[in-house]
C-alpha cells in the first residue's frame, strides 16, 4: 500500500534491505553507460590507484539507492515526479560491499494546486561498515488522497 502525502511527516526514517554490489553490476553499468574508465573495469590498473582496487561508478550507486528506496513499496503508486537531486560521493563503494539506503523525511509542502505534494528526502547509501557513501536530497512529487476542491 502506497502512502500519500498525508501520511508522511517530518523526521520518519525508513531503511531498506542490503544489496552486495557484484562485478556483474559494475560490467553490465559500465556497458549500459558506455563509461568503461579502467577505475571501474581493470583490476591491474586499478590496483595502481588511489584505493588499490576498482570502484563502482558513482551513478551506479545513485541507481542502486534509487532502486533500493522503491523497494520499500512506500511509493509505488503515488509517485508523480522526481523533480531533481543533490548528491555527494563521499567513499568508493568497492565491489563486495553491500550497501543499504537509510531515508529520512525531512518536510513536506502542498503545491499552490493543492492536488500534490513535495515530500523532502535525505537518502543516504550506506555501506556493511556503517560508512555513509553517498547522500542527498532527493525530493519527490506524490500524490494527495484528498486533493482541494476534490
């Protein structure tokens, strides 16, 4: 069952389920995005780098917390929009990691319409070591049950 802007407030927190990030994740991003940066897919390269190992693109993190907050059901059929994000890369999310999205509402607001509302989210993607990896706001436009006049 879908909530509806009625039904959120300011300060619940949802967590999903975990997710292990796979190579067969990072391949299958990196054809799909077309970004085969050596980072990502070559291993001996990798290991000359920074962190000593390859890392999953940064969208495919942004992906993966997406997909994991709509996991959670909450809103599958009242989701209108997703009117944009701000994001930060914080830590690599390496291959093996498994990662889980915390989301907190943080306020809500009705549109002049009234038929609609902004629900303000901060999504973080944390990694099996409690790190937060990636974060943001990601505001989401959803349904009203009881829209004015209506």
């Amino acid at each position: 069952m879908s909530l509806y802007y009625e039904d959120v407030e300011a300060g619940q927190v949802f967590e999903t389920p975990g997710r292990t990030i796979t190579e067969t994740d990072v391949v299958a991003f990196a054809s799909l995005s077309s970004d085969w940066n050596p980072i990502h897919t070559d291993a001996e390269f990798a290991k000359t780098m920074p962190f000593g190992q390859r890392i999953a693109h940064g969208n495919l993190g942004i992906a993966i917390a997406m997909g994991l907050v709509v996991r959670l059901g909450l809103f599958g059929e009242t989701t209108i929009a997703v009117p944009g994000l701000t994001w930060s890369f914080k830590r690599p999310v390496f291959i093996g990691d498994t990662v889980h999205v915390r989301m907190e509402i943080t306020g809500k607001r009705l549109t002049s319409a009234g038929d609609r509302g902004l629900v303000e989210r901060r999504i973080e993607l944390v990694n099996q070591r409690g790190d937060v990896v990636q974060e943001g706001s990601v505001p989401l436009l959803i349904k009203v049950r009881a829209p004015k006049g209506g």
